[in-house]
C-alpha cells in the first residue's frame, strides 16, 4: 500500500508532521535571513552625525563679530592651564535655508561703530557637534542685543597661519547647519536637495574628511581669491569628491581655497 501523501487545509486543527516540520525549517531560515539582511544593512550604512541642534531654545553670548572669510562671532571659552584666555569662533548662519550675512549686516549698521572696537550681544540656537559650534541667528536682525567698547584692539586679533601649503583632500561637500544637528542624516545622497538649499541659500559650505576610525576634519571652502562660490558647488554635494587648494587656519577653523572647476568626482 502506498504512503499517504500528507496535505493540510485551513479548517484542519493541525498540520501533519510532515509539512509541519517543512513549515518551522522555513520560518527559522526566514528569521535567519532577515537577521542577516538587517546586519549588512546597518553595518553599511555611513556615519551620520549625531549634532544637537538646541530648538526652540535661545542662548545669549558676548564676543567679537567679524565678516570675513564667514561670519563669526568670537567668544571667551575661558582660560588654559596658564591662565591666559581662550576664544572660541562660533560660525554664524540664519534662520531657516539662509547665510547669515544680510543679518550681520544690519546688526553692524544697528551698532554704528567698527567691529573692531566693540564687543557685541547677541543671541540664537546652538548647533554643535564634535567640537564644532554654530550660532542660528533665529531672529536674523533682531538678534542683536547690545554692544560696549573694548578695552584694547589686541581682543580683537585672530590667529591666521598658513596650512600646509596646497593639498588635495578626498571627502564631501556638506551645510554646515545641517550636518551639525539640525538634520539627521545632514549628508550623502538622502540630503542632497536640502544642502543644495541651504548653501545656495548663502550657508558657508564645507569639506569634510572622514577616516575610517570615523574621524573627520572640516574645511570651510572659498574660492582662491577668499570669494564665496557657493553656486559653483551644487552639483558636487553630496558625492564623494576630491578637491585642491590652499589651507590657511583661523584660530581653530581651517580654511581651504579652491577653484572649483577643478574638483572631481570619485567612484
């Protein structure tokens, strides 16, 4: 007599052993399939950072503004071992998609004296990440509170150096405001129509540099002749990218200057 072929239907309070065991060895190969796809994919994903972006919250700070090569707002970060002050320069945007000089500028006729003479007040949202501060002028003009001489010009001196000269870096054209905490992810591909927004916008755009040990360092980019060429760099961002130019350092930001018909696309 022939074996019963084994068959189940729904109405059936159970399957047969057959087709029961059948079942769980496709159930534990689906599981362990899924366990597998969901490694690959976290495991491959970049490094997206993980800034902070302080909304809704307003902090007041008091420093020294300049308007070149960005907007910056230069502030005490108090003292080192020696007892000697030490600054911190802020990079300044605007609220929403936009760079921050059009608010600077009026903050500067609102004082009425030369930058160089004057500690300014002024408040917004922090953003920061890895040692990196920005400062969302949310109230663009308005967000000038007050101004007071300083005691002596020497305050208001900054540490240019040169770099090392010209160098070729491999990395990615990001926003800064982005990057740093406001959006998560502030890079690659799946922000690519945002960044594009906000460095046309006039949000300074930078370069960043990660190793492998998900290290980075930041360049903020002009052009060779310190001009802004935020246009020119739109149909860079978010591509892995090679570029060339001058680093010069400002206190702790690095500069690098480019011509940016000269930047490549790498595979």
């Amino acid at each position: 007599m022939d074996k019963k072929e084994e068959f189940y239907v729904g109405y059936m309070p159970k399957a047969d052993k057959g087709i029961s065991k059948f079942a769980k060895l496709v159930i534990a190969l689906l599981f362990l399939l899924l366990f597998v796809v969901v490694y690959v994919i976290s495991t491959s994903q970049r490094f997206i950072s993980n800034g902070t972006y302080e909304f809704g919250e307003l902090t007041e700070l008091e420093g020294y503004l300049y308007e070149s090569p960005q907007p910056f707002l230069k502030v005490s970060a108090g003292t080192d071992i020696h007892g000697h002050e030490v600054y911190k320069n802020i990079l300044l945007i605007n609220y929403g998609k936009i760079g921050a000089m059009e608010s600077v500028s009026k903050i500067k006729d609102k004082i009425g004296q030369p930058l160089n003479e004057v500690m300014v007040k002024i408040r917004g949202t922090l953003i920061y990440h890895n040692g990196v501060t920005l400062l969302e002028l949310t109230e663009k003009g308005n967000a000038y509170l007050s101004s007071k001489p300083i005691q002596s010009e020497h305050l208001y001196y900054r540490e240019n150096s040169g770099g090392p000269g010209n160098v070729t870096l491999s990395g990615e054209i990001i926003d800064p405001k982005c990057y740093f905490g406001s959006m998560k992810p502030g890079q690659g591909k799946p922000h690519r129509s945002c960044a594009g927004l906000c460095i046309a916008g006039g949000i300074p755009p930078m370069f960043v540099v990660q190793n492998e040990e998900e290290q980075a360092n930041y360049y903020l980019i002009l052009g060779e002749n310190g001009e802004q060429i935020n246009n020119e760099l739109l149909r860079y961002i978010a591509d892995p990218a090679s570029i060339s130019g001058r680093i010069e350092t400002l206190d702790e930001w690095n500069v690098i200057y480019i011509d940016p018909t000269k930047i490549k696309r790498l595979d």
